[in-house]
C-alpha cells in the first residue's frame, strides 16, 4: 500500500512592529513589500528581496527537541510551514498558496545576532536550517491552514512580470 504524503501547508502567518519575535495571526495580507503591518528593525531587510520569510516547522521542532525555547514566530519568520522542506529548496522555487499568493524563494537565510537574545547558542545551532526569505510575485492574503504548492516555475499568467535579481 502507498503512503500517502500530506501537502505542504501554513501553519503560523506571524507579524510584529519590528524585530523578534513576531506573533502569529490567523491571515495576514502580503503585498509586494511584505506582510501587512510587519515591520523589521533594520534596514538591510526592507527589500522586496527579503519581502517575506518561511520557516520549517519541523526545524522549530527540532531545535526545541535541543532545548531551546522556540515557539512560531520567534527566530522572526513570517510563515511557520509544515511538509513544505523549504530548507531542501532552492533559490528559484515558486510557491503556489492555496489563496492566491505566490512567492519565489531568493535567498536563504543565515543566523543573526539578535538571536543572541534568545540564547547565546542558538546562532550556532540553527545555522543551515533557519529557513529562506523570498519575494512577492503575486499579492493576496495568506492564512493559517492553506495548502501549498511548490514548482520550479512561475505560473503562466506571471510571467509577463519582470523579476527583480538577487544581489
């Protein structure tokens, strides 16, 4: 018999005024900028490069296995995704949500001081699977619960769109 494997799927949709952690909603509409009502303390993350941020939850789960106290939201991803693997993605992945968003990964995310406020040893330890920001090829709303669909390709009716490149 065939197992069947479950569909990637958001599991927080998580926002704050600037800086960690950020507090998980039910929805929260994303634009080319990023999430509404989400805002970062530093500067260096307002590109529409780093629009939004996507975190395994099963990286979550492993690291709280480890004994760090780590909740969704808290290392500062917007979206806790579950079956998704996003760390396994590349640079280029287009992901299709089940309300209409689509984004595209653009560049894996690497540990940062501030986590240094949560544990001296977190840097360290989650080096490698601290998720991925991407950018906005589509707005919509995004909700806790949707479906989603990783490709490698844009959808046909984006394609007219230009693309910004990574630097």
């Amino acid at each position: 018999m065939r197992e069947i494997t479950p569909l990637p799927q958001v599991v927080a949709v998580c926002i704050s005024g600037g800086g960690i952690p950020k507090y998980p909603q039910n929805f929260a509409r994303v634009s080319w900028a990023g999430l509404d009502n989400d805002g970062h303390n530093h500067a260096k993350h307002n590109t529409p490069m780093q629009a939004v941020s996507l975190q395994d939850e099963e990286n979550l789960e492993q690291l709280r296995r480890e004994g760090f106290p780590l909740y969704y939201g808290t290392t500062g991803e917007n979206l806790v995704v579950r079956h998704l693997h996003v760390q396994r993605l590349s640079v280029g992945a287009v992901l299709e949500f089940e309300g209409g968003a689509v984004l595209e990964l653009t560049k894996e995310r690497k540990p940062c001081y501030v986590l240094d406020a949560i544990d001296p040893l977190l840097k360290e330890k989650i080096a490698g699977r601290c998720g991925f920001y991407a950018q906005v090829l589509r707005e919509g709303v995004i909700k806790t619960g949707e479906t989603i669909r990783a490709s490698k390709t844009v959808p046909h009716d984006l394609t007219h769109r230009i693309l910004l490149p990574y630097n």
